[in-house]
C-alpha cells in the first residue's frame, strides 16, 4: 500500500434537512472513477468527520467501498481523541476493506499533547490495527503540530507508513522527508504548496482541492513525474488562488458550493456549518472562471 | 437557576483498565456534598468529555444525580461539535434532571468559526433546549475564543443564562460582564484570576482547581461577597501556584493526581493523556506542601 | 523614588512639517501639573520614541523637566535595543535630573530574548545607571514578555525598583507581584485592567489613557486607596471602551486625536504612523461623549 | 540592478570590547570576493543592524565598498521605523556607491502596521531614495508579514524592485511571485526553503547561512539553473539543518561561531546578544562535521 499520487478527501454529501445523501456520494465517486486520482480518503477533515456519528461514518464507508473503482485505493479517517476508540475505528474501517487508516493528532488537551503522549497514542494505535497507519498533522484545525524527530521515530513502526503533512510549511516536510526512512511515504495535505512538496520527495498530495479540480491536481502530479516543471510551476501557480479561497478562506462549505458549480454534488454543510454566503459565492465563482479561461488558452 | 459561587468540573474517575470507575465518583461527590460548593459540572473538558462516549455521559450524569446532595446545583457539559447532536444530549440531561447545559463552542473548523456561525449554533442549541444554556468559551482547548459583542448579543436569547468564561483574560471578561444584561451569569473558569473576576462582576468560578482545594476556593469567593478584600487577595495568592501547576500546566494528569494525594479518588486519565510523571508529581507536592502550611499557619 | 499612583507616558507633539512642537508639549505638561497625576513618563512607547532620534528626546527631556511641578516624579524611558546605548541614554536622563528610567526589552532578535540574555542585560544595565531602573515588558510591541521568575530575580538588584507590566495578563501580573520582594513596585501599563492590578497589589499605572482621561483614571486609583470598591468598579467599567477604542485599536494616533478634542495639544503622529481617519475619529467621538454623558450624570 | 543569484547579509565584525573591527570586515570580504556570491547586503539583521550607531553603520558601509571586487553587487540596510529616517539613510548609502537599498518594514507599533500604512511608507521611501528599493519582510523579527496584494501593489512603483521574503512561507513566497509583475525580483531570506522557492520562480536568495556556507548555498542556485533538480533537492537537503540550527536556532551568535570555526572571523555578537554556549557550540560543530562529511564523500 502506497498513497502516491494524488487523494481527495472526499465531502459528505447531505440532504437539505442535514441527513446523509448516500447516493450522491455513490454519484460523485461514478465521476472521480473517471479522473487519475488514486484513490480516495473517506471521513477526513473535509469529509465532516467531526459532525458524523461513527454510525454514520460506517455508512458512508460501506457506499464508497461500493462504489470506488478497484483500482483505487481507498482510506478510511479514524482518528478519534480517545486511543481506545481510534482503535476500534481503525479495525472497523479494516473490516470494510480500506486498505489504510488515516489518524489525526488528538487535539482537545493541546498543552498536554507533548511527542511522548503523541508517540504513545500513534504507537498503540498501530500495534492494534490490523491496516496500515497514515500519521495526520493537521495544525490549522487541530492547535497541534507534529515535528520531524517524532515523525522519524514514529516511522520506524513497520505498521506506520506515512504521514499527510498539513501544516502548509514547506520547510517541515522537507525536514520531515529528510528525517524518516526512505521507504516512508509523506503525502502533502494542502494545493497550495503540491509543488514545492513534490521537488522536496513527497510521495503526493491528499488535497480538499482534488475534490473540486481533480484532473489539475494530478496534471500537476505528472508533470513533476515528468520532469516537466516549467508546466508543473504554471499549473501550481493556477492552483494557488484556488487553494486559498475555495479550500481554504471558506472551508468545507465554499469547497461544496464550488463542486456544486463543477457538476458534481456538493449540496450544505452541517451545522453549525453554513452554506457559502452570496459574497462567498461571488469569490469563488470568480476564480473558478479563471481556471475554466486559462483551461481554455 | 443561577450559577452563583464556586462549582468544580468533576474529574471522571477511571479504573486502572480504563473502564468508568462509577463507585469512586459517587465517594468523591459524597466528600464534596460536604463542602460550601454550590453545585458540580459533569462532563466538562476535566471530565476528559472528548474522551468518553455519550453512552459513559449518561452513566456519569445519572451517578452524580443520584449522589448530588439536593442543595447543589448540577450542570451538564453537552457541547459537541454539531448542532444537532448538542441538542440532542442537552434534552438528555435535562431528563436526567440536569438544571442548565454548559455548551462550548463548537471548534474544529477553526478559521470558519465565525461571531456568525457561532451565533446561529447557539440560538438554534437554545431555541430547542428544555434547560438554560450556559455558553463556554474556553480558547485554551478550543483555540475559539467569544467577544464581548457576541455574548452580549446571545444573552439576549431568554434561555441563555450565562457564560463560562474560561480565556484567563481579565479585560475580555470585564467586557462581557459590561456588554451582558444585569441578570446574565458570567463565572469564570480560572482559579487563578477568580479574585480579579469577582471585583468586576463575575457570579462565580467554574473551576478545575476547586475539585482539589474546594475550601479555599469558597474562602475566596465569601470573602469577597463580605468584602473582606485584604483576605480574598491573601487566598487568590495562595491559588495562583496550584492553578498555574495542577490545573494548567499538568492538566487533567496533574488534578487528577493532586485529588489523590487529597483524599479523593484521582487516578488515571484516560489515553492519550498519560499519568502525571515522577517529576510532575514531585512539583505538584511541593505546590500542596504550600498550601497545607499556609493553612496550618 | 516610588512610582505609586498614576501616570501618563506622555504624547510628543509635532508640528504638522514632523517636527517637535515643544511649546505644545510644554503647554500639555502646564495642564497636567493641576491633576492628581503622580509624575509623567517622558519618551515612553506613547511619546513614539522609536521615531524620535536621542538629539530629539534630550529636547524633549530638558523641557518636560523645566514645564512640570516639581512635586511630580519625573521617569525618562531609555531602552535601546543594545545594552551599551541603554545605558548611555540612561546616564544622560539622569543628568537631566530625571529620577529612574523605564527600559523596555530589547526585541528585535526575538527567538533569542531568552531569560538569560534578558537578565543578562537589565544586570548591566542597572549596574551602571545613576538612577533606579524600572523593567518594562510590553509584548504588544516588542513579542517579548518576561514572566514572573526572571523578574523576581532582576528584583533583588537594588537598584531595579519596579517594573511597568503591559501584557494586559492580569494572572502574570499577579504572579510577578507575589514573586518579587515586597518594597518592588508592579505598575500596570493598561488602563483596562488598572483596577484587577490594583486589588492584586499593583502600585499604580503608566497609562496612555492618563494622558486623554488623567481625572478618571486617578479617581479609580483614589478610590482603591479608599476601599471604595463598587465605585473603583464602576469606573473601570467606564474606562473599558476608552482604554480599548484610543489607547489600543488605534493606537497613538487614536490618543492624539482624543487629546485635540480635550483640550490638549495631541497633532499628528510621526510617520510611518498616520493620523486618525474618519472612522476612527467617530469612534473616538462616540467614546468620549459617553464618558462625557457619565460625567454629567 | 537585478538582485538574482545568492547573497549574504554580511555580520558586523567587533572587536572583544564590542567596538567595530572593520579590518576583519576586509578580510572577510577578500574572502567571500573569490566565491561565487552575486554581491553583498551590508547592515541587514545578520548584520546587527539595530545595535549599531548610523555612524557605525556608514563605517562599515564605506569598508565593504572598498573591500568588495568591482562585480559584487552592493545593497545596503536602510530601514529605520521612521520614514524619514530611512530615508535618509537610503540616500547616505546610495552616496557611498550602494547599488540598491533593503527597507524593512517598520514594526514597533505592530497593531498600526496596516497595509495601508506600510504602502505611505514604502511609497514615500521610493520616491525620495536616490537607488532602488528593496522590501524587506522578516517576520520572525518584526511580527509584521506582507502579504502579496500588498507587494503586488508596491511593485508598481517604478523605484521598487524587488522583495526580500523571509517569512519562510512557500505558498506566501509563491503568491507574492504569481501577483507581482515579471521583472519584479522576490528573493528568498532563508536557506532553508532556497530550492522550492526557486522552482517556484523566485530570482535568488539573500541568506544568512550564506555567509558560513556560501558555495553550497551557490551550488544549488546554479543547480536550478542547470535544471539538475536532483542535484538541488540534494543539497537543499544537506542545507536543512544547518539553516535551521545555525542561522535560525542559534541567530547571529551562532552563525559568528560557525564563521570562526569556517576560516572567517566571527567574533561575539553585541550585547545583549550573548557568545554561543557550550551546547550551542557542540550543536554547531556536529552540523559542521556532516556538512563536511557530506562533501568530502
């Protein structure tokens, strides 16, 4: 199991009244089967992960595991704050057939979360988990940020094979690459920087914006595999302000509106998230006019 | 229903395996029916909330009910990060016979949790709870803090009765109590600027440090209320070392220690936190070493 | 020498061209010798001494020291960024018989301003001052703030005699008087939190707002004094909005502006700052006529 | 003036008794002449720029011009938080020979330092300096960032040439470059993200590491040149630890250890800045020795 290439967290897809649309979900994935993505990440951060029960989240599991192409390669969110519960996730997931966890940082008690409670948490969970682990630092939404000294020991766990980076801070991953094993695989977690990461090592992205732009996120993907940069340095200069707005300034719910424009299913938030307001909606109307003119030079 | 005076967030005793260790509750909470506490918080951050299933909550909350002498006022921590679900366990401790809901702000999607979406997540939890809202800004965790302006605006709601106010921020509270109505409750969530809070207005604490010094903290708050202010300022000085070191810097591992070493029913925290280590508790006896003879003195 | 009670770090006028208006500040200070002001601090962040050269504070020294009542106390601030210019700039305000000297952290190298490097210097520092030093940890500006450990132990100099505490952290405020020896002075340096410092033990304030709103400001200091607390509150409840919307959201500019409409000399700030814009200036002036309003009533 | 290819930010050279020891400046810069560096940045922050005199300064401003071989491109350090302050000094350095001038954003007053107080000053800066300008944003040292619509703005004017970007943020670093115009130069301020933001399009690098290591630093900017990227990604991984521990963890004291212990005079830092301790130094050499290592194999 590799997670090179390019990931998109997938969204949750709801219904108007804030229940699960399953068949939207089976809908959008029909569409990403078509697209060079590897695989997709189910429950992530942008997945809502937090607003779901894990009644819930095994459903929406069971659908995409349904409806994903076989040869993409499916991971399943399951870092819950308690280690004992992200256990019992992960080995659920597991008993779904994804092929990897992907495990956040506990976050609540952040002066508490010291390396050593981290280490302690990351190695537990990957003695217990019958799929390997992807590590997830992800300091926007979670106040806690993990360094390369505990990633590197961390990635001598033979269970433990990569991290998603989401700090957005180039010279971390870079450290981070350079730090653990060569075998280990570090996916970066933001568009913004896919470049940079990628001439650094990284082994791919797993990127809100892939749900959104899928076929630009791997273009970018293959050309640096190419060794094309002067292509790979313009389309990461197209993916920069979409990065930020769509993904970015306006969360989960600009990126929804934005699949909503794109033909894909976006539909609302869940509270105490909002649907994309009218100024919103003007923003990232405009820069995906943007991408569809420079697409069309 | 007026949070007045000093209530501990109770610590959630675990057995050695993890498991509830309901018994060792209801001892702890038959020694504090014992004390001049007006009333106890189940499941806020130092029950370790975001580490227990609401199916645990429930037990807990029933235990404390049961154990609670009639005179103390029993609040339930039911903050969750969705809307829906904040409503739901509300209405559940309400039929518990819980008197008000401590709901903090919902937080993950930090960057996204705007005055706006605050607002709506609150009027909707109030419009639809069968006991009053206590809101609970609490940055430290949430890295979500609540101004002035929008808790004036949310206190307008008749069914939210108070907020605690748990930045450490002395100024931001005094703005609250300026902005509120008369009648709204704002208590603080810090012991070590409980003094500081009173002389501006402040109802009470909601205080981590009263599970382990509840006299003093009472002390604190009657002297005031008598203007004994050469006495309160004598006992804030007294708190500010096992504030700053039990509650803040060792967290729940710390208290929880320091509750054994008391003669309270302590014991572990539940994974990822980790017990308080042989340098944490020499520090945290030092601290209790102080304060017993500041009392014997 | 004993900075108790309240005093301004006063405004340096300009002429419209930049350059100094002495006459105006000599006309501000003739205002301010009929207040209960306890002396004036002269070249402090407020008198923008970053943007003054030390030719232009000696002026500035030379003729606050002949404009105010010899009963005020007369505090030069003097910190440099290097310690050899601190202590030149020191000596020289001493000679212009000024009676201690306010020197703030050096900042500019941030990561390396450790504990040790900060005693290191203020050691020096007071070691070859002829006048006592008064420490001074205002992070806003600098990012540096010095905690209550390194600030009870520069306390046992004899010739460190206080310190100006502008953190707005009332709980560091607390600590650092309970920590250093009992003759040391704590001052605070915001008006939004002069009452909380004062029940806490502080000996006074160095208040940008003294220099809009002397009166109220030494009314809440008087009435500490008095034990007349629902009074001391009801005035720092007045100062809030104040303190928040001229000293801090704009800044010096913001102060002068107040002072033109109150009968000072305020004028513009130096550039790069730029004067208060108009809807600065409203809300200033909406500010000032609720103080006004609570006066007359 | 095209400031492309890497640049060192000179240290000032004292003497033990910390006065100037501006023959070692000479023979420093003999040395650098004979590498590879496109010129020298003379009174930058690795320079200690705050703890000289402006007379000091224009000393060490008239020793590099002489010292410095005819080809090396000379850019002086003139911020001040004043703006005419700096520009004076722009233009005190453009009469000794500078080619170009650095301005830093000022940054006292930090909560004033608005988008549109800084474009008056830089603004007024380009108008009134007699040689090309260039922005400055150091963060780390200032608390003040530039975001790109703000440079994007600046470069307009024809006497504002380029950016020294030192936030150490790839995605700030690549929309600064994707919003400015083509001729504009954004040059990199650290060595630790030289490689990816010189795919990314930026003109070079002006880094402290390259006073201790400037053929390595110059290797890999020829590299990208030459679009050897595996070459590039080598180095910059063999630049990772000692941009983070010699120029970042341990600042100027640090560096000048290493540049003592590289052949070049280092000498101690000004006070307040403090010599490298032992563990500092121990720090140091074990990077040295793997650098060396590094390109003895």
């Amino acid at each position: 199991m590799k997670p090179t290439g390019i990931f998109p967290p997938l969204t949750t897809p709801f219904a108007p009244d804030g229940s699960l649309a399953l068949d939207r979900l089976r809908d959008n994935v029909a569409k990403y089967n078509r697209t060079g993505l590897a695989g997709y990440v189910l429950n992530g951060s942008t997945g809502e992960s937090v607003l779901l029960s894990w009644a819930e989240v095994e459903r929406v599991w069971a659908v995409a595991r349904e409806a994903a192409s076989p040869e993409k390669i499916l991971i399943a969110g399951t870092g819950a704050e308690s280690t004992a519960e992200t256990i019992e996730q992960t080995n659920r997931a597991a008993k779904l057939g994804y092929r990897a966890a992907l495990v956040r940082t506990p976050s609540y008690f952040k002066p508490q979360m010291t390396a050593e409670i981290l280490a302690e948490h990351f190695l537990r969970v990957a003695d217990a988990a019958r799929i390997p682990i992807l590590l997830y630092s992800v300091p926007v939404y979670t106040g806690v940020a993990m360094e390369a000294p505990l990633v590197a020991r961390l990635a001598q766990h033979p269970n433990i094979i990569g991290i998603k980076e989401s700090s957005g801070n180039v010279q971390r991953i870079s450290e981070v690459i350079a730090a653990a094993p060569p075998g280990f695989q570090t996916v970066v977690g933001g568009a913004a920087t896919l470049y940079p990461s990628l001439v650094m090592g990284a082994a791919g992205g797993i990127l809100a914006l892939a749900c959104a732009l899928p076929d630009l996120c791997v273009e970018l993907y293959d050309a640096v595999q190419a060794g094309a940069h002067e292509r790979a340095r313009a389309v990461q200069q197209q993916l920069l302000a979409p990065a930020s707005i769509l993904a970015s300034k306006y969360g989960v719910a600009g990126l929804k509106y934005a699949l909503d424009r794109l033909g894909y299913y976006g539909g609302p938030p869940r509270r105490p998230l909002l649907p994309a307001d009218e100024s919103a909606r003007r923003e990232i109307d405009a820069v995906l006019a943007t991408v569809a003119a420079a697409a069309a030079s």
